[in-house]
C-alpha cells in the first residue's frame, strides 16, 4: 500500500532505515504524527493508534476506514477529477474560508485535501496564520487523483485491522502506551539554521518548546518500557537533548518545499531507546 498523499516530511525514502532499525517484536502500534501515512501502510500493523494535529488529514483516514464515507469519497474524488481546471482549483481551495465548512461531512473534507494536494504546487500542504488553505496551483490541465487498487487496498486494511485514529495532542495519543509498545514520532522537525524548513502544515508551529515536550515525553514512555523511535533533523539541538540515547544518522533528500533553496541532500536522525 502507498499513500494516497503526498506529504512534508513523507517517509516512502527512508522506509529502509526504518524497517532496519524497528523492534522485531512488539504489541500495539503508535504513530502521532502519522502524515500520509508512508510507514504505517507499509508494515501494516493489525493494532495501530494513528494520529494527527491536522483535523482535514484526519478527515482522510476516517473516510478511508468508514465503509458508507469510503463510497462517498471515491464519488467526490471522480468529480474533482472531472471538473478540474484553474477556476475550479481555486474555487475548491476557498471552501475552508466559507461558514458551515467544519460541519461537512469527512468525505467531503477528504476529498478536498486529496484534489488539492494532487493539484497544488509541488505537492505542499499550507495554512496561513488564520488555518486557511493558501497553496496556488500547479497549473496541471489533469489530475488523476487515486489508483482504485491502492485506495481500496488501504480501506480493506483499515476496516479489518483494529486502527483507531485519533486528533489530538501527541501526548494525549500515548498516554496509554504499555511496556513493549512501540511509538514511532515523526514530528514535525526542528529547523535547519540555513534552509527553509516547513513547520506550517496545520495551523500554529511546532516550535522547540514542543521538541522539548516531545522529549520528555519520549523519557517518559523509554520510563515505562515502551519502544520508541524518533525521526528529526541532524541538528545541534536535537543530538544534545537525545545524547543518552542511539542515534543514528542517516542521508535524506528533501523534495517537498515551497522554497526550490530548501530542497536536496540533508541529514536526519533515527533515535531509539531499545537493542
């Protein structure tokens, strides 16, 4: 299974970092900041908690998992599809602007997030500092925006897997994680001091007092017995707070930005808390 978006801070290149240094056993799954979604469809763990501060992300996965919501979205996403061009794009983007937007039901939400995403410029997802949409549009003149395989692929898993999705705090989300557990965060990362780095995907940053809070959250659950991964940036500020634990470095290339500048070869972290 493949996401069925395309996210900042996606994990499709790094899964063979990750898949090398997973537990190999462990109970249930925890994944705050789950995104597209990249590691949580390719090992497919049969109890997940999924998460994430985006509540139109969320949207997605509700509607993937819920059977009636699923049809409902394959149907609006064929008319996105159908009706798209550069005044529909725009027409489409401004809906979250409009009263009575937050009472829409999940699939109509969904479907937007996917058309927008697959429409927009270089695939970003960004809000403004009042939570509106405000990516432009890539100026495609078709979108093709689900594979029927693929999609109904990740339904099936979805509803027949025991995945509970959750749009909370990252704190809130594992606070019943047990012993042999495992937590996989991939935060939103601390910035680089020369590159543009992207922490605006729901509205209000992820700033270093949150890394600082993720942190201690990750002590706290290391207390507990859980098995924790974390993925970061290579940064200063991210070694020193995670020193007592294993860090691993790995190459990464970024590819989605706004800014051309902020793409490329960088550096990120893997950390663990287990052998």
């Amino acid at each position: 299974m493949l996401p069925v978006l395309k996210w900042v801070g996606g994990k499709r290149q790094m899964l063979s970092h990750i898949k090398e240094l997973m537990p190999y056993h462990f109970n249930a799954y925890y994944e705050p900041f789950v995104g597209a979604g990249a590691v949580l469809f390719e090992f497919a763990p049969n109890v997940a908690y999924i998460n994430d501060v985006n509540k139109d992300l969320i949207s997605v996965y509700i509607s993937l998992q819920d059977n009636e919501q699923f049809k409902k979205l394959l149907l609006k996403l064929d008319h996105h599809e159908k009706n798209h061009n550069e005044t529909y794009y725009y027409e489409v983007r401004e809906m979250d602007r409009l009263e009575g937007y937050s009472a829409l039901e999940p699939f109509e939400k969904a479907a937007r997030v996917i058309y927008l995403n697959k429409a927009g410029f270089n695939g970003l997802y960004r809000v403004n500092k009042k939570g509106f949409y405000n990516v432009p549009s890539g100026k495609r003149d078709k979108v093709k925006l689900y594979d029927l395989d693929n999609i109904t692929s990740i339904h099936y898993y979805l509803r027949s897997n025991e995945v509970y999705i959750n749009n909370l705090d990252f704190e809130e989300v594992v606070k019943d994680a047990k012993k042999d557990d495992f937590v996989y965060f991939d935060p939103p990362y601390d910035p680089w001091e020369d590159k543009n780095s992207f922490t605006s995907y729901a509205q209000g940053d992820f700033n270093k007092e949150d890394q600082i809070r993720l942190f201690e959250t990750f002590k706290a659950l290391d207390k507990r017995g859980v098995k924790v991964m974390l993925s970061n940036h290579n940064t200063d500020f991210i070694r020193n707070l995670y020193k007592d634990y294993k860090i691993h470095v790995v190459p990464a290339k970024r590819v989605v930005n706004s800014n051309p500048n902020g793409r490329g070869n960088v550096e990120e972290v893997i950390i663990i808390n287990y052998e």
